[in-house]
C-alpha cells in the first residue's frame, strides 16, 4: 500500500492519519512540536457545534470589527496595520458574503455528519476525552439579536439540525445556574462537548497501534517532488533539550497538509495557493477546586453570541471558557487584556464559581475567507489538503478526515 506523509499533528492531521490507517495505507505524520496536539488542538472552546455553524461572512461582523477596532478587550477585535495576507484575505472574506446562506447550511450538514463518526471511533478505541451529551445552549439578551438568530436557526434547520427557540423561563430550566435577565435562547440537545486534547492524544496512541509512525520535534523545511512520489525535508532535533538539529529527507507516495496556519506556506511550497489567516483565541480553563464551585459551574455548554463566549464542562472539577477572535497575523502572546473578559465573564454569570485558580491559553485558528474548510486535491499528483477549518476543527474533523481518505483511496486507486 502506498506510504503517506502527513505534516501536522492535530486533531485535522490524527483524524485523517487514522482515516488512511483503517484504508490500510502506510503513514507517517510529522509535526514541530514534542507532542501531537499542542497547538490549536490544545485548549479550544470544547464545543462539538452543528449549531455553531454559521459562517462569519455577513456585513455585521465587518461593522462590529470596524466599531470595535480600538477597544482592547472587544470580542473581535482587527488590527488595521497593512498586510497583504490579511488585506488579500479580508478581500475574499467580502467577496464570499453572497454564499453567506449556502455555506453556513453545507457546515452545518458536514458537522451532524462528523459527530457519529467521532462518537464511533471513541467507542471503538476506548478513548475517554470528558464526553457530555447534555446540548449547546445559546442565550440572547435583546430582540434584536434574538430575531438575527432565528434566521439563523432556519438555515440549520434546513441543514436538518434539530434546534427550538427557548423561553427564559426554559433557559433556567436548562441551566439553573446559569445568572442574569435574557430575552431568550435556542437550545440544540444533539450537539455536545469534550477536551479536544485528551481526544486527539488518544486517538494518536490509536494510530500507533495500528502502525503509524510519528516524527515529533521535526520543521518541515521543504519538499520535492520526484519521479514517483514526493520527499520531505525536515530538520529534527537530536539532542533532547539541546538546540542541536540534523537535516533528514525521507521520500513518500503522497502527502496530506493537515498543519492550521502552517499550511498556507507549505501550499506554496507545493504551488497551491490555500488563503488561510490565523484568526487568533484565547481560553480560560477554571479549575473547580472547591464543593461550591463545582456545584455553581454548568453542565449544560453555553454560548453568548454577543460576547463572543462559549463554555464546556470538562469533567467535575474543570470548566473552559473561551472566545474572542483577533485578527493580527501569527501572534501566540497571552494578553491580559484579552483574558480579563473571560474571567470577569465568568464571574458575572457564575458567581458561585471560584475563580482564583485559572490558567489561560491562546491559539490560533487556521481560518479561509469563506469560512470552509479546503478538504481534497493539490496541483500536483500526490499533494492533498485538509485545513482551513477555523473555528470549528474540533466539529469538523472526523468528517472531513473520511472526505480526505475517500480522496487519497480514490486517487491511487484510478
């Protein structure tokens, strides 16, 4: 069977290594870092979202980043230094306004799909990754934005997402302890929540049961193509905890790009134009260490559609809390400007939660300007991508795993 490379080793780059590894095929996955799943992979939001499917190209959310362009701790936040790569991709961001319905209701069709195949390769391979099956939650505080998501709600409805309009009285309900005065809400009890990282290092440790090979501490550096095949160049460190590298160079049948804001410059590399931006987020997980804190911490996932905020439970004593988007190129710093909302956020609707221990995290998401992932064929015989999936690579990646496996079986089968 043909040997496939893979560069990244996220939850994109596992699903796809493991979609390849159940077609039989030989694969070997390479990323920087000592680990997989130490970046954007990492520390995310947890929400397992078809309900969180909307894309962003709509001209409110162009209004809100000019509004908020010089508040430090808005939810989206854009610098206006000039860039190519964010002018050029801002450009496409417009120009793919007009498929704005069309595209929220094809991720919200490939998100119910991905769910069962994560849920399948969980059960499949044991991998316990803090699972809650209780539904997302979205609360509004005015009309306004209340009437903006039941438009919203009869896309993914036509998608064939089951999700009803709630009451405050049923938001309460819900959630008891959840705290505040709301308009109303949609509640999604299919959709649910997990840690990203503990899923994405299991399934790895799958993977290497049936047979993959992993360079960890590896920089890609270049690629060439051959007669039969393509090789890859990467730098590896040979001296643990030493800044001592060596060049290697191993040759392949074919190569998947799975890398987040990697891999619009392994794209060109490889001639492909992929007009990816990091989009950058933080988080704040919030360890429950207290009786009361556990008891005033939700269970139910939430999302604040106008702060920008989304929640997971992650077992009983942990609770993420995540949001913001900045758009500022590749930036991994953790401002405290940025992470003061979540907290206070927390507080402000949670105030039985303790929040003196909290520790925060930034990644960065792998956003195309259309908001879909770029899932399929290169220019060149052998090169295949999936990436780009923004803010909802967690919802998305079994899916588009399968999508990018069918491609590859189908590619060397012919």
């Amino acid at each position: 069977m043909p040997h496939i490379a893979i560069i990244g080793a996220g939850i994109t780059g596992i699903t796809t290594a493991y979609s390849l590894l159940r077609r039989g095929y030989d694969v070997t996955i390479f990323d920087r870092h000592a680990y997989p799943a130490m970046e954007t992979s990492f520390a995310n939001g947890g929400q397992l979202s078809a309900s969180n499917a909307e894309v962003w190209n709509h001209w409110s959310t162009l209004l809100k980043g000019i509004k908020w362009m010089l508040t430090k701790d808005a939810p989206l936040l854009l610098n206006p230094s000039p860039s190519w790569p964010k002018y050029s991709w801002l450009a496409e961001f417009v120009s793919a306004i007009p498929k704005y319905k069309e595209n929220t209701i094809d991720t919200a069709r490939l998100a119910i799909q991905a769910r069962q195949y994560m849920f399948d390769i969980a059960e499949h391979e044991g991998i316990n990754f803090d699972l809650e099956t209780r539904g997302i939650l979205h609360f509004y505080r005015d009309a306004k934005s209340f009437r903006h998501a039941a438009q919203v709600n009869t896309l993914l409805q036509a998608a064939g997402l089951e999700r009803k309009a709630v009451s405050p009285d049923e938001i309460r309900s819900i959630e008891p302890t959840l705290s505040g005065n709301f308009y109303g809400g949609f509640y999604t009890p299919s959709d649910s929540t997990g840690d990203i990282h503990k899923f994405t290092r299991g399934l790895a440790q799958a993977c290497i049961h049936r047979g993959a090979r992993f360079e960890l501490e590896a920089d890609v550096v270049g690629f060439q193509h051959q007669r039969v095949g393509i090789s890859v160049q990467w730098d590896r460190t040979v001296e643990a905890g030493m800044a001592v590298a060596e060049r290697a160079e191993r040759s392949f049948d074919g190569l998947v790009i799975c890398a987040g804001v990697a891999s619009r410059r392994f794209a060109r590399m490889l001639g492909d134009r992929v007009n990816i931006y990091p989009v950058k987020g933080y988080s704040i997980t919030v360890h429950l260490d207290d009786e009361r804190s556990q008891q005033g911490a939700p269970w139910v996932s939430l999302l604040d559609d106008a702060a920008k905020i989304v929640t997971s439970r992650l077992g009983k004593d942990r609770f993420r809390v995540a949001g913001t988007a900045e758009i500022n190129g590749v930036n991994y710093d953790i401002r405290a400007d940025r992470i003061a909302p979540l907290v206070r956020w927390t507080r402000q609707y949670f105030p039985n939660i303790n929040t003196s221990r909290v520790i925060p995290w930034s990644g960065l998401r792998p956003m195309m300007p259309n908001m879909l992932p770029r899932v399929g064929k290169g220019r060149r015989n052998g090169v295949f991508y999936n990436t780009g999936h923004g803010h909802l690579g967690w919802t998305l990646s079994c899916a588009t795993a399968e999508l990018v496996g069918e491609t590859v079986a189908g590619a060397y089968a012919a």
